[in-house]
C-alpha cells in the first residue's frame, strides 16, 4: 500500500503546488507506515519529487493522456492507484485537481476533502483533515472514515521541504481503450506567462483602479522589478482587460502568497475570500474608504499612477545596490 499523489509538469518542472502535495503525502506515508509514489503526464526533471518525500515516481504512459482531457487523466489514475494498492490520492487544489480528483473519488467510492489547509491527523481509524470555511473566515475538520480517500491540497497552505532523498522513477503504460470521453480537444496551448500566480511568493493585482488595460503595463513592471507574478480582481476579467485564470477571488482562484499588492482593488468579499490567506497584504487605492484597507497589513492612499513609477524605481535601485 501507498500514498499515491498525482503531479503536474510547467514548462518541464514540477510545479510548486505538487511539490507541496508531495510533502503532504510523504507525512501521511510517514504516519502509516507506508511510502509516497508520485505519478506524472509527461517529461521533466522529478529529482525535487524524490527530495519533496517521493520514493518512486510513475509516469503515466499512452498518447490520450497528451490531450490532457479529466476524463482520460481520471481512468489512469485510477489504474495507476490499482496496481500501486493505493487507498490514499492526494492533488493540488487546482483547475486541474477540481477536475479529476471528484470524478475519482466516484469512481472509487472514497471518502473526499477538498482544500486541505493542514497535515491531516490520523489515530487508528479516525482520519482527520481541516479545511477552511467562509471564505477562510474559520475552519472544520473532517473525519473521513471510508477505505479509500481523496484530498486535495490548498496550494500555499504549506511550506515545501525538500531533503536529500530520491525516488526510484518507472513508466507506467495506461489503457485507455475503454474510455470513451465526449469531450473534443482541438489544440493545446502553453501558457506564456514567466511566473504563474499560484506558484508565486510575490503577487502583483490590478482592480478597476487601472482605468483601462492600456495602464497593465505598469503593473507587469512591478512584477518585473520584483520577480512576482500578475493576478486580477473579476471585473477585470469580465471586461476583458485581463484573461480570467489571473482572476483571483471567491469565484477565482485562491492564492497565498508571501506578498499580495493589490492596486486600484477596492476589497469586496468574494476578492477577499481569494487572497485572504496571504502572509502580507499591501493595498494602494486612492480612496480612503475602500474596504480593502481594514483587511491590510499595509496601505497607501494615493494615485497609483503616480506611486508604481516610483515604486519600480525603488525596486530597481534596491536590487542595484546588492
């Protein structure tokens, strides 16, 4: 028996959020007794797989998988956690862990907890996993007493610790032909973005402060200047300033940073419910009322067009001077 985490490749590395998922599973391994297998679609380098707790590393053979349709990802799985004797799916709590990680847990009746925000506890039979709940404004905790569960991992919920460890790394061929998806897929795009506002330490956020999406730029220059990522808020998404998975917020993706700086964000709930999590958030909006500054750690009333100029200044000169 293992614990059994499925991982995923961007721009041929093992994305941070999986690496995190990785240490959750390899804990869970560790309080069982058992060890972690990871699994993967596709090449990369799985060296931090091994040091993030993995002892073997299967990677899921057959050219559907290349389609990267839910459908067939979720049927290879499924075989991979058979012939692992894998009772235990951990995934990142992401487009693509929303996706397979239900359907899976059909499939094989299991007990599921979606968003896991701390390692689980588990006491003879009792397994129990905490989650947040109202928008992160509390916590449950769930006991999951079925043979078989699935956990998704809430990306930047944990630290990633990676030792000196190593996995041993097989390929593993899937059979598909039973599977009949619906779905058609007609292209596969990679994502051109340097840095990936999941995977981020530093996030840069632009609401409806900017005025129109010819003033992005100046928000793509801080992020530049401080090797962060670019999000949203969702008005921005719905007027097409900005496309919508750097949408952040309730209806969004939820991130957790070490820095969050929102500009021209006035702060609603649903925004918050996303990027509450963030170790420090930085709100600069020219009004002063704008509910985001009672949820800030740092605030500045002003004109963010006046103060990003100088604040790409500040960080050039800074970086400069190492």
């Amino acid at each position: 028996m293992s614990v059994l985490i499925y991982t995923e490749i961007s721009k041929g590395k093992i994305k941070k959020s999986s690496l995190e998922a990785v240490n959750y599973g390899s804990k869970i391994a560790a309080q069982l007794n058992t060890t972690a297998t990871a699994i993967i679609v596709g090449d990369a380098d799985v060296t931090d797989l091994g040091k993030a707790g993995a002892k073997k590393v299967l990677k899921l053979k057959n050219d559907k998988l290349n389609s990267l349709d839910s459908l067939y990802v979720t049927a290879a799985i499924e075989q991979a956690a058979s012939a692992e004797g894998a009772t235990i799916i951990i995934f990142a709590h992401d487009f693509t862990g929303k996706a397979i990680a239900p359907r899976l847990a059909a499939r094989l009746k299991a007990g599921m907890v979606a968003g896991a925000v701390d390692n689980p506890t588990v006491a003879g039979d009792v397994f129990s996993v905490k989650r947040n709940l109202f928008s992160g404004k509390a916590t449950a905790v769930y006991n999951i007493n079925s043979a078989k569960k699935v956990i998704t991992v809430l990306p930047g919920s944990f630290p990633i610790e990676l030792t000196g460890g190593t996995a041993e790394v097989a390929d593993f061929a899937v059979n598909l032909d039973a599977v009949n998806s619906p779905i058609k897929v007609k292209e596969v795009k990679q994502d051109t973005t340097e840095l990936s506002m999941l995977d981020a330490d530093i996030v840069i956020s632009g609401g409806r402060g900017l005025k129109g999406p010819e003033n992005w730029g100046m928000v793509e220059d801080l992020a530049k200047a401080l090797g962060a990522a670019t999000a949203c808020s969702r008005p921005v998404a719905d007027m097409h300033w900005r496309p919508h998975h750097e949408h952040v917020g309730q209806t969004g993706f939820a991130i957790r940073p070490k820095l969050y700086i929102a500009i021209g964000i006035s702060g609603a709930i649903q925004h918050l419910a996303g990027v509450n999590g963030s170790k420090t958030i930085v709100v600069i909006n020219n009004d002063k009322e704008a509910p985001f500054f009672k949820s800030a750690d740092y605030g500045i009333v002003g004109d963010a067009f006046e103060i990003i100029p100088k604040l790409v200044a500040a960080a050039k000169s800074f970086k400069a001077n190492q």
